[in-house]
C-alpha cells in the first residue's frame, strides 16, 4: 500500500515530468536542470518557516548571555535555553524541515533513474501515450547522466555551495561565537553547537554520497543547492529588513 502510494504520488508525476520536459527539449540534462527549477519553486514556501525563526534567534542574544552567565551548570542552562527557544516559538531542528523534504524528492528522483536506466521509458509509469516517443540521451556535457561523475567536479561544487548556503543559513553564528567566548565553555550553547556542527556536515555529506551517485542526481543536487542559495539570500533581506 505504502509502495503503491509513493509510485503515485511521487514516481509517477517526477517521472513523466522529466520524459515531459525531455521530449520538447531533446536534452536530459537541461531536462533535469528545469525539473529541479520547477521542484524547487513548488517547495520554496517550505522555506519561509526557516528563514523566519533564523531571523528569530539573532534577536535572543542578550537573553542567551544572561542565562549563560546566570546558570554554571550546563545541563541546567541548555534547559533554560530550550525554554528560551519554546517562549520564542523557535525550533532548533526546524532548518531540518527543506532538508527532509529535498532527501525525499531526491530519492523519488533516483527512484525514476533507475527505472529508466534498468527498464528505458517504461510506458506502463505514463500519463500520456505521446510521451512513450521521447528519445532520452544520458550525454550532458562530459558526463553520462547514468553514471558518477569521473572529474568529481558537481559532488565538490555542490558541497561548496551547500556550505556557503549553511553558513548563510546561521546569520547569528558570529554572534554566537562572539557569545561563547564570553564564557567558559561553548559547549554549553544547544543551538549554537548544533548549529556548528551542521555547517561541517552537511557538505561533507553532499561531497561523499555525491561521488557515488549517477551525475544526473548530482546535478539536480546541484542546482537545487544554487536555487536554495539565492532562495536564502532574497529571503533574508526581505524578513532582516523588515526589522
């Protein structure tokens, strides 16, 4: 039931979305560069939400200080802290939210590769029988679209990104450090730890499950990076402005 659900609600629409695309264009990779330009947009309210609480924790700076310098023990001040954060209606997992959401998408995507790569254009996943005439071509620039990319150049770049668009993510990080050394120990602040570590792992992820993968996984991985980059840039003027 589970499987039946997930082939139709994402299987079948990404699938016949990028045979769609491919058809009219003749060209898988700008196929999937369009595809993830579409994807991206219809996720980006998905995005608000986190841009909103960012936006939100710079302003706790002050009140941070004091509970640091108040409580010495640090179990008992990331309890205050996490009370901090839940007055203030900000979850500290909550940039988790798009990330899920894209993990998903992106499975579904490799999903719909592997079955074209296995099966070709399986006529049986169509909405529209015209669609069974598209012509896919796995060639985009050097790369097959099928297989990893031999030069490693999309998993560094989208890693590259992914960590311009972490660090953009925490506009509160530098007050954050300025904050930790203030007191004995940096690893008392839960946010600002968590927030440390993901800018680190998340790209390091990207680099090492992106050499793995077919490149036109990668791609998309890619250009889904750049839009949340310049997606994250025009929403933090828009809502920092507004202050």
């Amino acid at each position: 039931m589970f499987l039946s659900i997930w082939n139709e609600i994402l299987i079948k629409p990404i699938f016949n979305l990028l045979i769609f695309l491919d058809f009219y264009i003749g060209n898988l990779g700008i196929s999937i560069i369009l595809l993830t330009l579409i994807l991206k947009t219809l996720l980006f309210p998905t995005n608000i939400p986190n841009i909103k609480m960012s936006s939100k924790r710079t302003d706790l700076d002050k009140e941070l200080k004091d509970i640091k310098e108040k409580y010495k023990d640090k179990s008992e001040a990331a309890k205050k802290q996490m009370e901090l954060y839940k007055k203030h209606g900000i979850n500290p997992v909550s940039g988790c939210l798009p990330n899920i959401i894209q993990l998903v998408v992106l499975i579904a995507l490799y999903s719909v590769f592997i079955n074209l790569l296995k099966n070709g254009i399986d006529s049986n996943l169509f909405y529209f029988e015209f669609l069974s005439k598209a012509r896919t071509n796995l060639n985009f620039l050097y790369l097959d679209l099928s297989k990893p990319d031999p030069y490693y150049a999309l998993p560094v770049i989208s890693g590259l990104i992914q960590f311009g668009l972490s660090k953009m993510l925490m506009p509160g990080v530098k007050k954050g450090e300025a904050l930790a050394k203030e007191t004995p120990s940096s690893t008392d602040d839960v946010m600002y730890n968590m927030q440390q570590q993901m800018v680190y792992i998340a790209p390091i992820m990207t680099v090492f499950v992106g050499v793995t993968l077919p490149s036109g996984l990668v791609l998309y991985w890619l250009i889904s990076s750049l839009y949340s980059l310049g997606q994250t840039y025009i929403l933090q003027k828009f809502y920092y402005n507004k202050k």
